[in-house]
C-alpha cells in the first residue's frame, strides 16, 4: 500500500475540493490541477464520486449504492474500500472530521 490514509467503514470522507470533474456519458474525468494528472472512474465510481461532493461515511456510502445497485453488502464494502484507499492514495479524496447528526 502506499502512503495515503487508510479508510475503514467509519471514516468520513468527501471528494477533494482541488480536483476538477466533468461528467462525459456515464462516466467522471478528473483532473489534479496540482499534479497535472487525469483520472477517470466508470459508471459506479462516478456515482460514488458524485455522493463524496458531500461529506459521509463509507458505511454510509454503502448504504446508499446497496439500495441502488442489487449488490452484497460485504461485496460493495470490499470494492468500495479498495476504490476509495486508491483515490486517498491519489490524494482524490479529503477525510473529514464531521459526523453525521
């Protein structure tokens, strides 16, 4: 693993404020104006990125894609943590403090 933050169900997390998105078809192109690198993420990931414009938790965020995508929740657990600790890595994503009221 690399040097970035590792999240678990209970981090609250949102999508960093210095990466710049555009959404082209069912998919998100993300550009780091800081590092000049693009990133693009697939139809899932993009509606993942686009529930992090607000900070939640990934348990939370589990929550929502079960109900909307006919997943096990210990599968979309697994593969949204492997998703999100790669875009942490990538310095994508800004771990907040905030709880959910």
């Amino acid at each position: 693993m690399g040097n970035g933050p590792v999240i678990n169900l209970q981090t609250m997390i949102k999508a960093s404020d210095e990466i710049v998105s555009s959404k082209l078809d069912d998919q998100v192109v993300m550009m780091s104006i800081d590092k000049g690198a693009y990133f693009g993420l697939d139809e899932i990931g993009s509606r993942i990125w686009e529930l992090l414009a607000s900070p939640r938790t990934v348990s939370g965020l589990c929550s929502i894609l079960i109900q909307e995508y006919d997943v096990p929740r210990e599968e979309c657990e697994q593969d949204i943590l492997a998703l999100l600790n790669e875009l942490a890595e990538k310095n994508l994503l800004q771990i907040t403090e905030e709880q959910s009221a």
